[in-house]
C-alpha cells in the first residue's frame, strides 16, 4: 500500500461518492440533452432539491417571480448553471471531508476552488472543450490538501501558514515531510469515487511542469494559476499574471485573451458566490 492509500485509509468521515455530479456530467455530455432526465437525477436526493431551489431563487429571481419546482429552475437557467449550483452544493461537502474546519487558510482553499471552477469552465467555454467536466474538477483540484488537513492537521496548517496554500513550494514540503502530495492523494480519491479518468489525470498532474498533455490539464493549470492572480492582494488592472506557456500554447491562448477572460471570470465568481450563500 502505498502513501496515498495508507493517508486515504485514516480518513473516518469520507463523504460518499458523487454519484448525481458523474451522472450529471453524462447528461451534460449528450448532445440530445433532455430536461426531464436532469431533473430527474437532481431529484433523487431531495435535499438537494430543496437546497437548489433556494439559492437559485435567491440568487436568480429575487426580483422576478420565483421558480415553483426543479424543472422550471433548468429551463430558466441552463443546464450547465445549474450544474455549477449542484457541482458547487457537492463540492463544499466532498471538500470537508466530513470535518469542520474553521482555519483561516482552509477557508481561503475552498474559495480558491470556487474560483479556479470558475476560471476552468470560462477556459473552457473559450476552447470548446467540456465546461461542466472542467467546471468539477477545477472545483477538486486541491481535495488532497483538505486530506492533509484532516490526517495532519496541526503540521498542515503549520506548513501551508509557512508555504501560503500555493505553488510548488508546498507540493515539494508535501513530499518531503509526508512522502506524497496533494496532487497524488486528490487523484486517487477521485478515482475511488468513480470521476472521470480525465478530472483524475488533470487534477494529479496540475502542478508538474508539462502538464498531462491534454486540453482539460491545460485548462486545469491556467485556471488554478489565474484564480491565484485574481486572489492576490490588489493586483494591478491589466495586469497579466505568468502562465505556462505550454498550457498556453496548447489551447491556442495569446496575451490579448487575457484581459477579457480575467473579466469573465470576476463576473462568473460573482454569480456562483451568489448561489453558494
């Protein structure tokens, strides 16, 4: 048994596995989309249910007449915002890990997955490639620090206080005191949970210099570099952060697309903090 499973093996409180977010993403996936179907797999938990339709009626129809069920919430909305709702309803408990933790940085982890969510589905709709699969696994990017935080808790608050909750400083702290890094652990959980092999990949890989040499690990990379710019202490307008120019490259990305998508993705944030509240 290697690191990543014996740190996986000492979790007591792991959440169950997603299952409506994979089924969704198949709905997401088929060209022929059916709104019944959707509803359908939402309204299997009615929990959730009931969580949906609070938010997106607070967020969304405040000052309009609100949604009276699930189905008229995915004909107003879309299917893809409302998967970010669900996505996003899901990921704050899959990223707790059952655990409640009230430490400053791990607050500013889960915003930064939010943001880096945000950051991979506007990548994505740019690119043409899958928005709700980018949308989840920039979401789960960083599941393995909150393992950290849960099986080691004094030493990994310590260390990401020292490190800051980024970069590759940390991902190298990781592997010297721990023997494995988030990257790692995230990936095998995922893979545990049944995701796609593709957010698993992309979610390992997100910090190695290359990438995994796929549009949706490009697209993971940016996104996790932009959604740090944007967190940065107020940065500069019109600043352009530094980015991997292979991930770059490889989604046919310039300097000049950069400025608008940084506002796309401030506007995205907006919203989904709108529905999280």
């Amino acid at each position: 048994m290697d690191k990543a499973d014996q740190y996986l093996n000492r979790l007591q409180h792991l959440p169950p596995a997603p299952t409506v977010a994979v089924q969704l993403l198949d709905l997401l996936a088929d060209p022929n989309q059916r709104v019944d179907r959707f509803v359908e797999l939402v309204r299997h938990d009615p929990a959730l249910t009931a969580k949906i339709m609070q938010r997106c009626n607070r967020a969304c129809f405040s000052t309009t007449e609100p949604a009276s069920d699930m189905f008229e919430v995915v004909l107003r909305l879309g299917f893809y915002e409302v998967y970010c709702v669900v996505a996003t309803a899901l990921g704050s408990d899959l990223m707790s890990l059952g655990q409640a933790h009230t430490d400053p940085n791990l607050t500013r982890l889960w915003r930064h997955s939010v943001m880096t969510a945000v950051a991979a589905g506007e990548l994505a709709k740019r690119v043409e490639a899958p928005t709700g699969v980018a949308f989840t696994a920039g979401l789960l990017h960083d599941l393995g620090k909150q393992v950290f935080a849960v099986a080691e808790t004094t030493k990994y608050v310590q260390l990401m206080a020292l490190n800051g909750a980024s970069g590759l400083n940390l991902v190298e702290q990781e592997q010297e005191f721990f023997g494995v890094n988030h990257a790692v652990i995230g990936a095998r959980l995922l893979r545990r949970w049944g995701l796609p092999e593709s957010i698993a990949q992309a979610t390992e890989r997100h910090h190695d210099a290359a990438g995994d040499g796929t549009a949706l690990g490009a697209v993971i990379q940016l996104a996790n570099r932009l959604a740090h710019h944007l967190a940065d202490a107020a940065p500069a307008v019109g600043e352009i952060p530094a980015l991997p120019s292979h991930s770059t490259e490889l989604l046919g990305l310039t300097a000049h697309d950069l400025p608008p998508l940084l506002t796309q993705i401030q506007f995205g944030l907006q919203r989904v903090e709108g529905f999280s509240r």
